[in-house]
C-alpha cells in the first residue's frame, strides 16, 4: 500500500499554500491598486482655467503634457474633465465626486494646495521642483489617485489669469477644450464596472481564483473521501 502524500493528509494545508502562490502570482501581474481600474482609455485631463485649455492627460503610469510654472506668491487654477465608463463627463459638484490634488509622496513643500470641488489651486510658495497627485474624490474619500506630475515653482513666472478667475467661469459638459494633446485624453477608468466599484477585469480575476481554489479541494480530498 502506498504511502499517502503530505497533499493527501493535509488537504487544508495544501489548498492555502496554493491560494498564496495565486495570490502573489496575480499580485505581481497585475498593476498596483492605483491603476488598476482606471489606467485605461481617454478618461482623465487637467485643463488650464485661464484659456479653458486641456494641458496634459494621464496614461496609466506616467503623464502626456505639463503643469504652467507655478508663480512665487501666486497660483495657477487648474480643471478636471474625468469620463466616466460609458464617455460621459462626471459633474464635480460635490454629489459625489470632486476633483483633488495632494502632495506627492517625499515632494518637497513649497506649494500650497486648496480644493474647491470642480477645480483646484496651486499656489507657489518658493522657488524649486516639486509633485503632486491628481485625485477623484468621492464623498471626501480618494476614488483614483495619479500618477505624480512635476511641478516647477519660479519667481519670474506670470500668474497668467485673471484676479477673478473663479468668478463667473463655468465648464459646459458638451463643450470643446482647445489645444487638446494629439490623440485626446488617455487615462482613466479601465471597463465596465462589477460589484462594490469593482472592475469587470477585478471580478473576472477573483472569480477565477475562488474556482482555482475549489477545483484544488476537490482534487486533493482523499481517494476514499470522494466515494
């Protein structure tokens, strides 16, 4: 009579030993939780509320375009058009999504930051190299975060827009934005959504490690178990 394999009698053991391995195989193919719902098609751009024109757009992990140099003692005023998975611009106003920005991890702070739910503020306050991230907020909570974007802090910088820039300016659903990179926007959220926010790609791949998992119990139960 055969010996049994440490498999065979130890079913438990063996069926969590290779949840970890499929766990840390889809942990190292898949993107970072930042991006992995939303670093896919034209779905996030900053647009420059002085001329209303759409200056940089996020791709998965990096940025196509640039930030305006952010003059010492002043700001520059910055948009958000962010689609949602059908192509339709989100309202920012609040019920639930607002457009946010934070200070990238390890940048240096000579920037002042201030959210006002369908744009926001960076304001200069020394001269230098710093990061920011680029946020969709929902109810106060980050829904995506970008990737960091350089942001570069001159005295010799015209604040270029107007002392009542955000009086009065508003940002229509339908209406065009000029000087939009070649290509359009190229960022955002990745597919149609599952369950709880999920992703459909999320859902698929949980999906079929649970199925993974209850193939293994099976095979691994004991030949005299499964009679």
């Amino acid at each position: 009579m055969s010996q049994a394999t440490h498999a065979e009698r130890h079913p438990v053991a063996a069926v969590i030993a290779l949840a970890t391995v499929l766990f840390m195989a889809l942990s190292m193919a898949m993107p970072t939780a930042a991006f992995a719902d939303y670093g896919e098609d034209e779905r996030f751009s900053i647009i420059d509320r002085s001329d209303d024109s759409r200056i940089a757009y996020a791709h998965s992990d990096h940025w196509h375009g640039s930030l305006p140099t952010v003059p010492v003692d002043d700001h520059i005023s910055l948009g958000a058009e962010i689609l949602d998975e059908d192509g339709a611009e989100l309202a920012l106003d609040g019920s639930p999504y607002e457009f946010g920005v934070a200070l990238a991890d390890g940048a240096d702070d000579i920037v002042d930051l201030t959210l006002h739910g369908d744009h926001v503020h960076i304001a200069g306050e020394a001269e230098g190299e710093s990061e920011v991230v680029f946020q969709l907020l929902s109810d106060g909570d980050v829904e995506w975060e970008s990737p960091g974007m350089a942001v570069t802090v001159s005295g010799d910088a015209d604040h270029g827009h107007d002392d009542d820039d955000d009086h009065g300016h508003s940002h229509d659903d339908d209406h065009d934005h000029d000087d939009a990179p070649e290509g359009g926007v190229d960022a955002g959220f990745g597919g149609a959504a599952g369950p709880s926010g999920m992703s459909l790609t999320t859902v698929l791949l949980a999906g079929m490690v649970l199925f993974a998992l209850l193939a293994a119990a099976v095979a691994l139960r004991p030949a005299g178990a499964r009679r």
